[in-house]
C-alpha cells in the first residue's frame, strides 16, 4: 500500500502510438496489440481503470492517435521471465564444444514470453546445457540464442554455447553472411520461376501482432527474400525462399505482400480460400488441407554458417516434417486426377 492508503500500481504495457497510426477506441488499440487477449477483457480492464492514456484514466469510448501515451497498469507486478530447465526432447542436428544445432518442431515457441512461460526451445536448452536464469537476470535470453523462428514454423536453428561463439554468429547473420533457404507454399500460380521481393518491413501501426511492407525510406528495415518455383499446382505453389535479410516475419510478409500469402498462415491472410472453383468439393477439399497442416507452410530446411572457432564453413539440412510433405502429396494427387478427369468438382476422398 502506499502512504495514501492506494494499492501500488505496476505498469505492465507500454504503447507510444506511431505517426501512421489510424485513430480509434482504446479497447480495439489494445485488443490488437496485446497477445492473447480480447476485446471484452480489454473493456473489463477500462472499468477497473486499469488502462490510461497520456497519464489520465481512459473510458472505453475514448479516442486515442498518433503521438497518445497508452499504458496498461495493474495492482501486482508482472510475472518475470524466469528461465527453468524442463526436460524436453531436443532433435540435435549437431553439436560441439561452441555451437548446436538444432531442428524445431512447430508449435514450439522459441523462447519465454507473454503466454508461454513453460515448455519452450529455451526452456530445453536450459535443462541440455545445464543452466537456469531468474527473473531479474539482465540477460533474459542467456546469451544462447543468436536468431528465432517464429512458433509454428519448424527447421534448423544455431544456438551458442559461449560468449565467444555468440558474438562471432550474431556479427554474421548482422551482416547477412549466413545461408538460410527455407521451403514455403503459396497460394497462387506465381508467374516467374525465380524471383526478388523488396520491400521495408515494419510493425503495423493497427496491429502489433502484425508487419507489414512500407514504402522505401518511410518506415521499417530494409529487406529482401529471393525465391525460385520447386513445383507448381495451379492454386498454390512450393518455392524455396533465400533470405538477403533477416527481418520478423520476412517471408510471411513478402509473400502477402505481393499476394500470394502462405498457405494456412491465418495472421496473413493465408488461412482463407484464396484461389480455386467455388464447388463445394474444393472447399472441402482446402478444408482437409488445412487439417492435414494447421499452420503456416513454411520450413527452414538449410542453415549455413562459418565455425565461430575453426572457421569451417558449416551446412545443414533438414527435409520437410511429414505435414508438409502430405499436404504436397495431397496437392499432387490432386492436380494429377483433376489433370486426367477434366472435373474440379471431383469427391475429395479421391485425393
């Protein structure tokens, strides 16, 4: 309690809005910038007062714009990110004295955050190298992690296992010399074989969940994926993706960007029958798909970098996880029948 007899209150969020932001409710700013939440405990929170804006309590209805201060204050502190080790399995690709490689399942999220405090990529490592971290650490990340794939990508990640080897892997993906290739599916029929997006990538200023592509020079960093066709079905399409740059999302954003969002990446518009006949057995038949593989179709299936102590110059590669690899498989049978029958309204069981 303070002098005053008020219960302490503990700033929990953060927001300054950006210069591009559009104008709107404070509940809908926040249900769209905060993770795992929703609009209806964003308003019960206005009610107990706990939501401010430029200092001054907000009701629900209040209006908030570029340059607007919005915090998030509650009456108890929020919970730290304390790093403890769980013994989880770890598909080790390679290891040494300085380095591990790892290949990541999806739906394991890398490393501790709002939502996921227990069971993530850290969390294992932790319990493999035999270290453990509090909550007041300065360093959350414990000098491990050199670089991340989101949640429900899966493939190849490097992790340092010494300060030394940390700094050396972080110089090289900062200056883009390593060799990342990952294999996508996107919707639609892209018209090149190979291809080069560009495009700055930056938060989105109505949705912090989200990135989006902004004109040069206006807002975000700089990036560029290259991309050439490994096997085409009409509606969608397999690509391998180099990255030039390593920005949050990169993929994910590029490809929507010009269209072609992943296939079944809900944050992207992917999730959604983007391409195709309107039948109800087509949709259907997208519908056993996006069972077949219920998240965005993206792999990381080559990770090449230099030794950090013996400067060799390192190669991994990892094959597609078997959702992928049955989602292809679906589309190949797919094409395949509709190829030799003619008829796009064909039973699904025949693919």
């Amino acid at each position: 309690m303070t002098e005053e007899g008020q219960q302490e209150s503990f700033e929990h969020y953060r927001f300054e809005l950006d210069k591009g932001q559009t104008p709107m409710r404070v509940d809908k700013y926040l249900s769209t910038h905060i993770e795992n939440t929703s609009r209806h405990r964003i308003q019960l929170a206005v009610k107990k007062e706990y939501i401010k804006v430029n200092g001054k309590t907000a009701k629900a209805n209040c209006i908030v714009r570029p340059g607007d201060i919005v915090t998030f204050e509650m009456p108890y502190q929020r919970r730290g990110l304390e790093i403890l080790p769980e013994d989880i399995p770890l598909d080790i690709v390679y290891e040494d004295d300085d380095v591990l490689v790892i290949d990541k399942p999806a739906g394991m999220v890398v490393h501790p955050g709002h939502g996921h405090f227990s069971g993530t990529l850290v969390n294992a490592l932790a319990h493999h190298l035999g270290i453990s971290q509090g909550p007041d650490a300065e360093d959350e990340r414990m000098g491990i992690l050199v670089h991340r794939i989101d949640m429900d990508t899966s493939g190849l990640l490097v992790v340092a296992k010494n300060d030394e080897s940390q700094l050396a892997l972080a110089r090289q993906f900062f200056v883009h010399s390593t060799d990342r290739r990952y294999v996508a599916i996107v919707w639609g029929n892209l018209k090149e074989d190979e291809g080069t997006i560009t495009g700055n990538i930056g938060r989105d200023p109505n949705d912090r969940m989200r990135f989006k592509v902004f004109p040069d020079g206006e807002h975000g960093k700089h990036a560029v994926t290259h991309y050439k066709v490994l096997e085409r079905f009409g509606y969608v399409t397999v690509v391998e993706c180099r990255l030039e740059t390593g920005r949050t999302h990169q993929i994910r954003v590029h490809f929507s960007h010009i269209g072609h969002p992943l296939f079944n990446d809900e944050r992207y518009g992917g999730s959604e029958i983007r391409e195709g006949t309107i039948y109800a057995k087509y949709r259907q038949f997208i519908l056993n798909c996006f069972k077949i593989l219920p998240r965005q179709a993206l792999h990381a299936a080559m990770l090449g970098f230099i030794h950090p102590r013996t400067k060799e110059h390192l190669i991994f590669e990892s094959p597609l996880p078997e959702d992928m690899q049955a989602l292809i498989e679906k589309w190949r049978k797919y094409t395949r029948n509709m190829t030799l029958s003619g008829n796009v309204d064909a039973p699904d069981e025949d693919y």
